[in-house]
C-alpha cells in the first residue's frame, strides 16, 4: 500500500486543502480531501487491469464550492430530506433552511459539512490498507441542529479493493444524525456517458412511498413485480421510464429502499459494468439506502474532471442511511442520538472484476 499526498488549493480564508491518494498493489487509487472530506476520484482496473476514474468529480477546488449535484460528497449532519424543513425533539422545534422546492430541507442545506475544511488527524498505511482519518467539529444550532457534534471520518482502501467509509460522533445535546457519501458511481469510467446499461441489484422489497416532492407519506411500499423491485439484477435503464408514479414523480430512481439488513455489516446491492467487467458491491449497517440515478446531472450542465459535460444518469448514487423524513415518522428507524450515545455507521464499496 502507498499512501501520498499534495497541495489542492487554498480557501479564499488561506486554508491549505491537500489531497490524499491510497494505491493498492491492483493499481486502484482513492483520492480525498480534507475539504468536505470528498471523495474526488476513484481508479479501478477493469477485466483487461485498465484502470479507469469510476467516481464523477470536479476538477478545482473552486469548482466543488459550488457543487450543487453534491459530487463525492460527505454529507450531514442529516443526510436527504426533512419535511417542512423542520423537526421536534424533547417538545422543541427545530426550524432548517427551505432549500429544496422552498418548503422542505434537502442534505442540511447550503452550509453543509461538504463545504466545510476538515482536521486530517491520523494516517496509517500496512500491508493490507491505507486510511486518512479526518474531524469536524459541528457546533450548537449548527445548519439549525441541536448539541455540539464531534464527528469523525476514517477513508479506507485495503488490499482486497474495498474502500470503507467509517464514522463515529458524539453530541452533547439529543440530536438527528445521519451521515452518508454521495458519489456517483459510473463503472464504465466517469466520462463514459450514462449508466443505463450497467446492472444493478438491490437487497429489499419495500421502498418509503413519497409525495411529489420526494417527502415520505409513512407508508412503505412493496415493490414486487413493479419498476422499482432491483430483486432480480436487471439493467439502470430496463424500467426507468415506466409510467410508473413513483418514477415519474421523480424524473427516474431517486428513492430509498427499506434494507433486509437484520443488523451489523451486510451486503445490500451491487452495481455490474458488462463490458468492462468491473463490479462493485455495497455492505452497510444502516436500515435504508437512497438509490439515484443522476436524473438531474445533465440538467444542472456540469463540467467535472478531464473537461467532460456529465449527461443526465451520468452515475448512480448509493447512499446509505437512516429513512429520509425519519424522525418525523414514529414508524421509521430513529435517527436520533442522545446526549452522549455514539453515532457509529460503516458503509463498504468492494471492487472485482468478472468475465
């Protein structure tokens, strides 16, 4: 294992950002940074051990101050949508900013931990991994929450092509958090064009139904024998222009899955690029995953890496997490954490090659 790393730029505040890379003896590199702790690039080798960037990404600093599309992103301290951009805990409402269709919270809004430059406080390289543990320290009424929340963030890459995400925080006060990664994932290579002929499979067979605004209802939705159901592996693009309401309502897949995850660290999806023979799997210990296919991408014209214009489902997103709207549904998996109870999460992208 190698682990290097350089200077990405400076914030307009003078901070000095850098960039991580780990490389393994497969040749695949991850690439973050101490800025949003971002997950910037990820080169993976194909069936033929051509390695290519399989994460959609910027190319500047400056261009993730502005990365409306959430690239690569860490993103808390409550990750999707909060109903009415608002919350009661212990008999007190909280108000957020209305930064998703002007009534409800979207990611903790535009101040959210990927904006912010985090403290790189351990790195470790052995034979069989290499890590870069990073801290935030988010303060009371911070995005609106409250207690002051010590998070920490630990990337890792080990020999056998998994990169595992791991998190751990602490609050002061009882508190909502939910944290998730929110990089599009395009097998083929990022600059590839879309995703709708990689295969995906998705562990579940109840989606949290959603009002036209992607707000769940309460309800849960079985999926059997219906657009949404990814039970059997089936092609991105098989079903996603059903008239189907879910899918329309969405412009595509943009919904959580109810896991069949009994606890601790399972296998929840995949996600099979025929031609290149790459495969990644997803291992998490959270009850639900938010499945998107970048149906805005191509809408918001991004220019990421190597130039290249991001087409409309130029990647697909698996974020695990607790349900969206959770803590307004007393039939949801809390995501509240007490005063001093440890928030611990893992989350798992483990590479292969097949074919």
């Amino acid at each position: 294992m190698i682990l290097v790393n350089s200077v990405f730029g400076t914030t307009k505040k003078g901070e000095e950002i850098r960039n991580y890379v780990m490389t393994n003896k497969k040749g695949m590199a991850l690439t973050v940074s101490n800025y949003g702790a971002l997950l910037v690039s990820l080169a993976v080798p194909d069936k033929k051990g051509k390695c290519a960037d399989v994460v959609l990404g910027l190319k500047t600093l400056e261009d993730y101050y502005k990365n409306s599309c959430f690239l690569g992103a860490t993103v808390g301290r409550h990750a999707n949508r909060i109903g009415g951009a608002k919350f009661t805990i212990n008999g007190t409402t909280y108000e957020l900013e209305k930064n998703d269709n002007k009534i409800n919270n979207l990611h903790s809004g535009k101040k959210g931990y990927q904006n912010r430059v985090w403290k790189v406080t351990d790195t470790r390289v052995d034979d069989e991994s290499a890590s870069v543990t990073m801290t935030l320290h988010s303060p009371d009424l911070d995005q609106g929450y409250p207690g002051n929340v010590d998070i920490s963030l630990t990337y890792t890459l080990k020999e056998d092509g998994s990169v595992m995400i791991g998190y751990f925080a602490v609050p002061d006060q009882d508190t909502i958090i939910n944290l998730t990664n929110h990089s599009y994932f395009n097998l083929a290579g990022h600059d590839s064009g879309d995703v709708l002929d990689q295969i995906v499979w998705i562990d579940s067979d109840y989606v949290t139904e959603t009002d036209k605004k992607s707000i769940p209802n309460g309800n849960l939705v079985a999926i059997a024998n219906t657009p949404m159901d990814f039970n059997t592996p089936k092609t991105i693009g098989q079903d996603i222009n059903q008239n189907y309401y879910m899918l329309k309502d969405a412009g595509g897949y943009d919904h959580n899955y109810v896991l069949k995850n009994p606890g601790g660290i399972h296998k929840v999806a995949f996600m099979f690029d025929p031609k290149s023979g790459r495969k990644m799997e997803v291992y998490t210990d959270l009850p639900g995953m938010q499945f998107y296919t970048g149906n805005y991408v191509g809408k918001n014209k991004v220019t990421g890496k190597s130039g290249t214009v991001y087409v409309k489902r130029a990647g697909a997103c698996f974020e695990t997490q607790y349900f969206p709207d959770a803590v307004n549904h007393e039939n949801f998996v809390s995501p509240v954490i007490r005063k001093g109870n440890a928030y611990t999460s893992t989350t798992i992208y483990k590479f292969s090659v097949e074919g």
